[in-house]
C-alpha cells in the first residue's frame, strides 16, 4: 500500500491536489470573474453584457462521471475528486458555471431527536433501476397530525473544526479551505408536508381538514424559525451570494470580520407541491406562512417546476423577492408582464424538449422566441431537473453553445 499523507493514500492525495489546482485555475480566471458579473448584473437588476445561461446536470451526473472513472480509494478522496471533476466537465461544457477559490466545509448540525419533526420520513417502500422511488407518509390519519413535534438544533462546531482540518490536511497548499454555515432546515414547507403526509391526503385535508393543515404548516413554520435562529445565533452564517443562479453584489452590507445574519443571505424556495391548489388556497395555506420565514432574509428567489401563472400576484407579494422562476409551464408573457423591470427572471427549460430529440432545432424555435420577448428585462436562462442525456453526451455543451449564441443576440 503507498505511504500515506496525512492520513491519506498518497496516490489519492496526488491526484485530488492534481484536481483542485486545475479548479484553482479557472476560479481565479478572468473568463470566471466576467461570469460572476454577469451573474450579479443580472441579479442586481443592471444590463449584463448577455444574459447568463447555466445548467444544472442533477440527476444525470452518474451518466457522465461513473465511479469506475474515479481514481481515488479513500472515501473522502474519492468524493472529492468527483465534485472536483464536476467543475471541470461544466467548464468543458462551456455555460456560465462559476467556482470560487476555495473548499467549504458545511457547518455540522445535531437535532435533539432522530427523526426532525418526531416521525419518520424516507422511508422506502420501492425502487426502479431508473430512479423511481416511493416514501411511505406516516402520517395516515387525521390524529397523526398531533404526532408532529418542534425540532432543536446545536451546531457541532468541533465536528465541523475537525471536518474542516481534515480537508486542510487533504488540499493542502492548492485550495484554501473555508467553513460555510447555512441554517440547517429551510422554507420548503409544502415539502414537509407533503413528505408527512401524502400528495392526495395533503390536499383532501385543505378541503376538508383545513385546520389541521394550518396547525400543522404553524408548528412547520416554528422549526425553520427555530433553525434560522439557531443558526444566527451561533455565529456560524456565511454569505451565499456567489453562487449560482442567485450570484449578485453582497446583501445588507454584511460584516467584514464578524458573524452575518440571514439578512445578509439569499434563500430559494418554491411550491412545486400547490401546482394543482388554487391561488387562494396557495396563499392561505402555504404563502403566508413562507412569507414569515422570506422575511428574515436578504434576497429571495421563488419557483421550481410548478406552473404559476395565475400565481404571479401573490407571488409578488413575497418580501424581499428578487429572482422570480418561470418554469416551462409558467405563461412566460405573464410573467413578463408581472415582472417588468421590477425583477429578474429565471427562465426554466424543459429537459425533455433538451436531451430527448435528435436535434435541437424545436428548442432553438422555443428560445429564439422567449428570448426576443425577453430582451430589455433581467432575466437568466436555466436548464435544470435533466434525468437522462438518452447517451447524447455531446449535448449540454450543444444547448450552451446554442442558448448562449441566442442571448448574445437578443443581449
């Protein structure tokens, strides 16, 4: 067995040091830095010099990266060198991917009970080799509900010290390494309930059951408080606005050597689980108890795949929202027409209409048209939620060519 380097294979640590230079060298790029701003162009509502456009592989990585690419024995290398060579495929792909200098190392978190909110969700009741799964929902009746319980959470700051020494010990000189810290449950309320509770029961109960839905989304809303405020409180947050997607200029002037608060952060949400609920109910049963927890917040950027145009008014009626998400099945003209120039847009496409043809002629008519409608507004160009490529590997570097040399036009 080879010498090992810091409680690592020396060959492993060879190659991932290998790795994170070559990362190194396209964070500290310039073509890198002019992706960041048009990222914050964009999001803080100046004219970039083209709008970004951007994928997101998700579900498609195991088709592009398998782990008998992967060089590395030791875990902890091993998924190192993955993420690592993520960033290089996006580069080859040639979107407007952006990496900072460094590593982080998320912030550890410990809840007072083994399951967040008292029962236990994840629970498989069935697999398909394509990916397909199924959950059991324990909450099966109207007296379940009660069964719901607050979490608590403790950051493990010696946990995350030692995460984070470890990292140092693996990187070394090449890439700096940096704690991140991120409130450990966000306001993804529709998704624990539905995870609770089940599509059809969640929604039977709104009609019905009204009271136990709002009872419940109260003590939902009381565990992200409760998290948020776990998270400020122990000084731990840091800054997220270098990211993808919600990239932008640094919020509420954050501090230079001292802890920031939520206010200096972005948070996404979404209510991909109200697709088929009513404006009215969307509001009442899951808006206004989102809006508690936006507040806290800098920036916010709201949507998934769910279809909002009839949902823009209230939509717009979050606090502090930014980035306003336009799914394919959103009206893209409403949107326009709710947004102005007030917002940004991010402009979801359709993965299948993407990887499923044999060319991208149908796709390059849909963009040539969205894009012209878009022109004179902020908005982001972004592919997302991609399950297969159908063995077209050549094809995300094919749509960011194509998506690319369409905003330049209509820049």
């Amino acid at each position: 067995m080879a010498a090992k380097s810091g409680g690592f294979p020396s060959r492993d640590q060879a190659i991932v040091r290998e790795l994170a230079a070559r990362v190194m060298e396209l964070a500290t790029s310039e073509e890198y830095e002019a992706r960041r701003q048009r990222w914050r162009d964009v999001n803080e509502r100046r004219r970039p010099d083209r709008a970004p456009v951007w994928c997101r592989p998700a579900g498609v990585w195991s088709q592009i990266i398998s782990q008998d690419a992967l060089q590395c024995t030791d875990p902890l290398c091993r998924s190192v060198e993955y993420t690592l060579r993520q960033h290089l495929y996006k580069d080859w792909v040639g979107d407007d991917h952006i990496v900072e200098p460094w590593w982080g190392v998320g912030a550890v978190w410990k809840c007072d009970a083994e399951h967040t909110w008292g029962l236990p969700t994840h629970v498989s009741t069935g697999t398909t080799e394509l990916g397909g799964f199924r959950y059991h929902h324990p909450i099966e009746t109207p007296e379940d509900y009660e069964r719901i319980r607050v979490p608590e959470f403790t950051c493990d700051l010696e946990e995350t010290e030692r995460a984070a020494s470890r990292m140092a010990d693996l990187l070394g000189e090449v890439m700096p390494v940096r704690m991140t810290g991120s409130p450990p449950l966000g306001p993804q309320l529709s998704v624990y309930l539905e995870q609770l509770r089940g599509m059809a029961p969640m929604m039977e109960d709104m009609a019905f059951r009204p009271e136990l839905v709002h009872r419940a989304m109260a003590k939902l809303t009381e565990g992200v408080l409760r998290a948020q405020r776990a998270a400020e409180d122990s000084g731990i947050l840091t800054t997220n606005h270098h990211e993808p997607m919600f990239c932008s200029d640094p919020l509420n002037e954050p501090p230079t050597d001292g802890p920031v608060g939520l206010h200096n952060l972005w948070v996404a949400a979404n209510s991909q689980e109200f697709d088929q609920v009513s404006p009215a109910m969307q509001e009442e049963f899951l808006l206004n108890y989102q809006k508690v927890l936006f507040q806290q917040f800098g920036a916010v950027q709201y949507g998934c795949c769910e279809n909002l145009t009839t949902k823009t008014e209230i939509v717009l009626r979050i606090p502090n929202l930014r980035i306003f998400v336009c799914s394919f099945w959103t009206d893209l003209n409403e949107v326009i027409e709710a947004c102005g120039g007030n917002y940004t847009i991010m402009w979801r496409q359709s993965s299948t209409q993407v990887t499923m043809p044999e060319d991208l002629e149908e796709h390059r008519q849909h963009l040539e048209s969205g894009l012209k409608r878009l022109q004179g507004h902020y908005y982001q160009v972004v592919l997302r939620e991609l399950e297969t490529l159908w063995g077209r590997r050549e094809r995300l570097r094919e749509w960011a060519r194509l998506a690319i040399g369409i905003a330049e036009k209509y820049a």
